[in-house]
C-alpha cells in the first residue's frame, strides 16, 4: 500500500501481530502472521519506540508508555564522518557533473600511504562543485570544487528518540560527532591528506586558491574549529536497532526482536559497526539473506 504512514505496532501478548497506520485519512489496522521492519537506521528505532519498545527513560520523557524496556533501541547510532570540505576557487569555469558530482573517490590507510597495506580508515573525494556544511558561505555554482575527507570506521556512537508519541512529533537525533580522540586525530589526518593532494602541480591549472578552511588555518585550535563547523553526516546511518546476542543488541542473528516472536527488522540499523564503505551493498546482502534463508522458511 502506498501513501500508508504506520502509526505503531500491535501485539498479541509477546507476539507482534501487525501494525496501525494512517492510510487514506483513516487509521486502519493491519493485521500479519509475520511483520518485516524495513523503514531505516532513523524510522525502524523511532517505530519501535512509538510503539513502547525502547529505553524506559526516554519513552517516559516522550509520554510513550513503555511495553518493554529495550536499552539499545536508538543507540549506537553512527555513519561514515564526512568533512565538507576542502574547497578551492577554480581558475576556470568547473563544468557539471556526469557522476552526481563525485568525480573520484579513493579510500585509503593513514598510516600506511606509501605501500597502500593497511586497513582503510580515510576516504578521500573529488567533487566537481563546492561542497561544505551550511556554516559557510557557498562559492557559485562552476566556480569551485572540493576535496572531501572522512573517517570509515569512527568510534563516537549517538542516539535517536522521539520526542513525542505522535507520527509528526519531531525525531531527537544526535549523532555525538567527533566525541573520541580516534575520530577527531583521524578526521585531522584526512583534512590534512585532502589539502596534500588539493595542492599538487597537477591540479595548478584548475587551483586558484584554497578557500576552506583557507591557506592560514594550519594550528591545531583552529583547525578544530574549523572541523566541528564541517563535519556532516555520509547518509550511511547504521546500527540503531544493532543484531547481536549481548547486551545492547535489539535483534538475534537471525534479525528478530529480543523477546518478541513475529517481528524482524530488516535494514541498515542492525548493522552492529559501519562497513569500510558506502552501506547500500550490505543492506542488499543482509535483504538476500534474510529473504532466502529466514523468510523463505517461515512464509512456507
């Protein structure tokens, strides 16, 4: 059904047995012998705490009455930290992007550049047209580019929650952004890569000069600085609704919720730590899997 906004989940003691959705103007419960959560890191957790399944604390403060007090259900947030960025002014008219703007993309081992051995823990990106947060000001279109940098695997871990128990209630998100030593040494490692590369002789004919964060920004003060105004999130939130057996963990190995039968949650949140790349390939692989092996199964 298109155009349905789910409201909450039902249950049937410790069975989920459907959902309730706004559909047409009318809210109409639907009823399955197996329900499949597939809404997202953000929607999956917030649909999971609308209907009572979360942290105790934060469902009372969201005036959700709590059915089952599930602690990870929201947390480990966490996406590939993204800087935006290195951005230079073009001594010639930057034309538009065939490739979404990503001209290029390496990932690579800051501490190992020379031999390429090592675990990718940067990533590195050319984009054909000014990319920074909306703490800058933005350059016009065509006349300058920018050398993203991020970190793969960052440690800082955030939360989600709802802030009321409505479908229009906004979501409290936050991504805890640069919270551990390792992600804001790595985030400076890669800003500093970014500007490396931004100023080699090949790129001179296109180089006029460096705008963000601007040649004069080298000391560590306002280098920090600069990087708590850049940092913006890859779009590759994962882990909310994390799979696992130990505490923490909201579903089993198999994807089902922790104390429920008839609920599996199927997408980018119960990825327990991010992947070196963009998430889209795990999602696949973990949506095939659960298909042929667990779904196909239970559905005969």
């Amino acid at each position: 059904m298109s155009d349905a906004r789910v409201q909450e989940l039902t249950f049937s003691g410790t069975r989920v047995s459907g959902v309730t959705a706004h559909i047409g103007g009318r809210l109409t419960t639907l009823s399955a012998g197996l329900t499949i959560l597939c809404a997202g890191a953000i929607a999956s957790p917030l649909l999971l705490m609308r209907s009572g399944v979360g942290p105790a604390e934060r469902l009372e403060r969201a005036g959700i009455v709590c059915r089952s007090h599930h602690p990870g259900v929201g947390d480990n947030l966490h996406d590939h930290l993204l800087t935006a960025g290195n951005v230079y002014r073009s001594k010639q008219p930057v034309p538009p992007s065939r490739l979404q703007h990503s001209e290029s993309l390496t990932y690579l081992s800051s501490e190992d550049l020379t031999r390429g051995s090592g675990v990718p823990d940067v990533v590195l990106g050319c984009v054909a047209a000014a990319a920074m947060t909306e703490c800058f000001e933005r350059p016009a279109a065509g006349t300058a580019f920018t050398l993203l940098s991020g970190v793969t695997h960052p440690t800082s871990r955030g939360y989600l929650a709802p802030s009321g128990p409505g479908l229009d209630d906004p979501p409290l998100i936050d991504p805890a952004y640069l919270t551990t030593d390792h992600d804001r040494r790595l985030v400076r490692q890669a800003l500093d890569l970014a500007r490396m590369i931004g100023h080699q002789p090949a790129l001179a004919p296109w180089r006029a000069e460096e705008i963000y964060p601007g040649i004069d920004c080298r000391s560590d003060a306002s280098l920090d600085a600069f990087l708590q105004r850049a940092v913006m999130t890859h779009h590759h939130p994962v882990g909310t609704c994390r799979m696992g057996l130990g505490a923490g963990s909201v579903v089993d190995p198999e994807l089902k919720l922790h104390g429920f039968e008839g609920l599996h949650v199927v997408d980018a949140s119960v990825i327990p730590a991010i992947t070196s790349g963009p998430v889209h390939a795990a999602v696949l692989a973990i949506a095939e899997t659960f298909a042929a092996e667990i779904a196909g199964p239970l559905l005969a």
